[in-house]
C-alpha cells in the first residue's frame, strides 16, 4: 500500500507553516540532499574509495554513481556538471 499524497495544505498544516512557505522548506531541504550527495561523490572519486568493479573512469564513475545514490551513471552526470561545471571525467582528467 502507497501512503497518501502529502498536499501542500496538509504540509502547512503539519509544520504549522503557509503553504509557499512550507513548499520552500521542501525545496531547501532537497538542494541540500543534492549538494551532500554531490560532495560525497566527489570525495569517492578523489580518495578512490568504492567497491568493485574494474579499471577506468567509465568503471569508477558507474561504481561513484551506484554507491553515491544517483539513479544511474546519467543522473549522476547531469548532477556533477550542473554544480562542478563539468562532467565527472574532465574533472578526473584536471
């Protein structure tokens, strides 16, 4: 069974918040999990700790991905260029 769908009002209600003010705090709340997950990820990278898997960028960039919580080596791409400005590899290959 899914759990109901949180609305905005209920939101407000449970924190005692408005509601653009509670949708902000929820907004904060998953910037902040992107930029933890983001500095986790390049710590991986820079000290080489992951599990597995083989030689190369590709490899570690797909084990980066998976341990760090991204959906897959895409998402994990797309994240790191839009807070680095640059891709996973380039930032590697600096």
């Amino acid at each position: 069974m899914w759990p109901k769908a949180v609305t905005s009002p209920g939101l407000a209600a449970s924190t005692g918040t408005s509601s653009p003010r509670s949708l902000l705090l929820v907004r904060v709340q998953k910037t902040f999990a992107r930029i933890l997950r983001f500095h986790g990820a390049m710590a991986a990278m820079e000290c080489g700790v992951v599990r597995g898997g083989g030689p190369g960028p590709g490899s570690l960039l797909s084990r980066v991905a998976h341990q760090g919580g991204f959906a897959d080596q895409a998402h994990f791409t797309r994240e790191f260029r839009s807070f680095a400005g640059m891709t996973p590899t380039g930032w590697l290959e600096r």
